[in-house]
C-alpha cells in the first residue's frame, strides 16, 4: 500500500470521511476534457462599420447589421476569430490569413434587402449586362468594384438592368455610353436621368451645350475646335 493511497484514505479531522470517499461523490459531475486543445487569445476591440464588418489584422468579419457602429471585442485565437456585444457572442469566423483584406461574411448578418441578392453574384450580373452590350457591363462592373463587400452593389446592378424593363435594351446600353461621355464613372441616378430625358436618342451633333448641367461646366466640342470666340 503506497503513501498516496493512505494519504488520500487518511480519515478527514473534523468532518467525516476522506479524499477517497469525497472524490468518489464529485466524479459523477465531471465533464470530459475539450475535444480541442486550450489556444491562446489575444483581445481587440473594434466598431462595426457601415458594411456590418470589422476589421482586425487587416482582415474583415461580418456581425448582425443590427450592431453597426457599436464598438465590440473581439477574440483572436490562431484558428477563430469570436465577436462580442456586452459579454454575449454574436458572431464567428475562421481566421483569415494569408491575402491582406479579405472578407469573412456570413448570409445571417446581412441586411434584409442584401440577403434578397445572396443567390446572385458579380458573374451572373456581368452575364445578364453582356446580353445588353459593352457600355452597360462595364457599368456593372464599376458599380461592383465600388464596395468593398460586392454583396453592396447588387442592389444598383440590379436597379440598372431592370430598367430594361421598362426601356429597350438598346437604349439603356446608349444611355450607359452617354453617361460615360460626361464621365469615367456615372451613377445609376445620372443614367436614370439621360433615359427619362431622352438624351440618349440624340445624336451627338444635335446636343446641344450648356454652361452648367448634371454633369457640371460644358462648354461643347465647338469650343476646342476653335468655332467658338468670347463674342458669342
């Protein structure tokens, strides 16, 4: 009999019992150990912005949009990377590493009217906008690189190719070479404009200049070619 086993059946002093008997009543409440091993956490605190993300160490995870710009701790550990609001978890991701500013987002934490657009993405957009011409797909395309979540711009491309709806896709891709005329990136308010306006059904030489509009000071090719003086 070893001292280890007459240590922990030694007789307790002052109340009945001993090691033994006292751990034969605790190890029905024990748990099994973690499947995963303890990782070491580093902690953060960040805001979430307006694209329900955050970003830490250059990478970028979604939370529930009802959260942006409520500042929230964040918990690193080599695999996972956990969201916090006051003591509660509301979100988690794998760790992102390798390329700098990824994105981790998750269908859950999107806005109602993003989620309407989760089964779309960026190709199936620039494919629909191919069958309408050039112009119109390098719209798409702008408005696409213009968020840093793609998911943010599906609304404006949709808007844009649903206005073949109610006018021939002829016109929306001249109205899209109209608007890339005044400038290098139109928006879907300006294209919206030159349809309603009709712009886009005058040919070029009958437009005619004006000293301010839409799209700012235009002085027309008149005045570049020289048909233009200050007496006019």
């Amino acid at each position: 009999m070893g001292r280890l086993y007459e240590f922990n059946h030694k007789p307790f002093q002052k109340k009945n019992g001993s090691r033994a008997s006292g751990f034969e009543e605790e190890k029905l409440f024990l748990l099994p150990l973690p499947g995963q091993p303890f990782e070491l956490a580093a902690w953060r605190i960040a805001t979430v912005q307006y694209n329900y993300h955050i970003s830490v160490d250059t990478q970028n995870y979604s939370c529930p949009y009802e959260y942006i710009k409520q500042k929230v701790d964040v918990r690193m550990t080599r695999s996972t990377v956990e969201i916090f609001f006051e003591g509660s978890r509301i979100a988690s991701h794998p760790r992102l590493y390798d390329r700098l500013n990824q994105y981790s987002t998750l269908e859950a934490h999107m806005p109602p009217d993003h989620q309407k657009y989760v089964h779309w993405n960026g190709e199936r957009f620039i494919s629909w906008a191919e069958k309408v011409g050039p112009n119109t797909t390098s719209v798409i395309r702008l408005f696409l690189s213009r968020y840093a979540v793609e998911q943010q711009g599906y609304k404006s491309c949709m808007a844009l190719l649903k206005l073949t709806d109610k006018y021939p896709p002829q016109r929306l891709e001249a109205a899209c070479s109209k608007a890339f005329s005044f400038t290098a990136s139109p928006s879907l308010k300006s294209i919206q404009s030159i349809l309603r306006s009709g712009q886009d059904k005058l040919p070029e030489q009958e437009e005619k200049p004006s000293a301010t509009s839409e799209y700012g000071f235009t002085r027309g090719a008149e005045y570049y070619d020289g048909r233009t003086t200050d007496a006019d």
